[in-house]
C-alpha cells in the first residue's frame, strides 16, 4: 500500500479515477455523435438524397432506367397482345385495359411504399415550406396523363413506333428547358443526342405499325411526358427530394386523375377479364416493373 500511495501520490488515486471517467465520457459522446451522424444519413430528406447520390452514381442509375424501361415496354405490350412467357409457360394475355393496368402499377406502387413506411424504411420527405402542394398536385397529375397515354400509346401502336415517339421527348425537354428557364446544353450533349436518337430510329424503322387515333394519342403522350421529367428533375435537384419519396407524396393524386381517364380510353369489360394465376401473374410482373421503372427516374 505504501508503494501504491508513493507512486500515486496523495490525490493519485482520484486523478485516476476522474481520468477513466474522462475517457468514459469521451467515448459516449463520440458514440452518440456516429450515431448522430447515423441518423442524418438514413432518415433525413438530405442524408437519404447524399446516399442515393453515392451508391446509384449517373451511369448505374441510367443503366437500371434503361434496362427495367425495356422490360416494362415489352412485358406490357405481351400482356396486352401476344403469349406472355411466364415460368417458361405460355400463356395467352390479351389485357386491353391500358389505364386500368396503370392504375394497377401506381396502386401496387403505393403499397409497396407503405410497406417501407411502416417498417421506417422510407426516406423523410422535405418540408411543406420548401415544397408547396401545388407543384406536388400537379406532378401527380401529369404523371397520371404521362403513364396512361404511354401504355394507351403501346396499345395501339407497335414498340418500335411507341420508341419513335419516346425519342421525341428528350428534344422537348431540351425544347422547353430553353423557353420556360433559358437552359441550353452544350454541342456535344446535342452530337450525342442525334446519335443515339438516329440509332433507335434505325432499329425500329422495319416495326413501325400504327394507326390514326394510336398516332394521336403518342403525339399526345409527347408533352405531358417531357413536363413530367422537368417536373420531376426540378423537386429532386431543387428540394433534396428522393424517389421513394416522391412517389409517396404523388401516387394518390396520379390514382385520382387515372380513375377520372379510365371512362374515355378504356374499353368497357374489364371486370369480365380472366383473372387466373398465369393472367394475375403475369399483370403482377409487369406492376412490379413498373415500380422499378418509376424507383429509377420518370
């Protein structure tokens, strides 16, 4: 005991102890500020947009866009006209209700989210300051005439047509980027533009199928189209907002204006549809596309 005290002196032993506390304490507020920090990543509308930015970089997320956008066109153009190859089995569709099955895509969208939410995986929304109402509606609302006069445009023409179309909406966005905010792009975005947009026009060019109304209803499609991606573009990069987000807030507005659509460009019948596993499933994949179309980018 007396070499204890000598070699810690009189208040060795108190120093010593304040010292372990010191560390303790040190130790609690770092952890408390990784947890902190934590937190701001996962559940914060900013953190979650950063984390999107890191993990789903410009060339990943368009490789995903262009890779489920594909699927979404041709699985729902089998579900509505030829055999749908479903678990290796054919199985003959004929689903003719193109708003009917938006209205599916967007209403199993929205359950998925809720499912996200009620286990807190789905990222906090900006607040209403930053974002007024207004330009929610109105997204949700132009989603609704973008989606449905997509898959009413696949119904009455061919894909190859229906990707025709589609090409015209990167130059309206650029189009109306320049008239609505003065955004220009530079000369070689404009190069690489005609490129890619003569490419699909040369692989297309021997499916090209159409008839009147399905050529007015894809020149229709057009505008709503190329507002719905400046819409969109302008909330994520201006309010932080994330996908899952977004679509959260939107979906039960674009569900409203599809319900009013369905009346004018549905065909009555569909309630007399065969809903049969290989039907249901078949609708069900396609949904499940869609989800994933909309996830990446509009």
């Amino acid at each position: 005991m007396g070499f204890f005290n000598s070699l810690l002196g009189k208040d060795g032993g108190r120093r010593f102890i304040k010292r372990k506390d010191s560390d303790a304490g040190e130790a609690g507020r770092a952890l408390e500020e990784l947890r902190g920090s934590l937190y701001n990543e996962l559940r914060t509308s900013d953190g979650a947009k950063r984390q999107q930015q890191r993990f789903c970089g410009p060339i990943v997320a368009m490789t995903f866009n262009f890779m489920v956008a594909v699927g979404i066109i041709m699985a729902n153009k089998l579900v509505r006209t030829i055999s749908f190859l479903l678990f290796s089995v054919m199985g003959r569709i004929g689903f003719n209700f193109p708003i009917f099955l938006t209205l599916i895509h967007y209403s199993s969208a929205w359950l998925l989210l809720a499912i996200f939410k009620a286990f807190s995986l789905l990222p906090v929304s900006p607040t209403s300051k930053s974002t007024p109402f207004s330009s929610l509606f109105a997204l949700g609302a132009v989603m609704a005439f973008a989606s449905g006069l997509a898959n009413t445009s696949l119904k009455h023409n061919s894909v190859g047509f229906y990707q025709m179309a589609k090409i015209s909406v990167t130059p309206t966005i650029v189009l109306a980027e320049f008239i609505l905010f003065g955004k220009t792009i530079s000369f070689n975005k404009v190069l690489a533009l005609v490129v890619v947009s003569l490419g699909v026009v040369v692989a297309t060019a021997t499916e090209l199928e159409f008839n009147l109304f399905g050529a007015c209803i894809a020149i229709a499609w057009i505008i709503p189209s190329a507002i719905n991606k400046i819409l969109w573009s302008n909330l994520q990069q201006q309010s932080n907002w994330t996908a899952l987000s977004l679509m959260w807030k939107t979906i039960p507005v674009t569900v409203f204006f599809l319900l009013a659509l369905m009346p004018w460009l549905d065909p009555p019948g569909v309630l007399s549809f065969k809903w049969d596993l290989s039907n249901s499933t078949a609708i069900i994949v396609s949904a499940g596309l869609g989800f994933l179309l909309q996830w990446s980018g509009p």
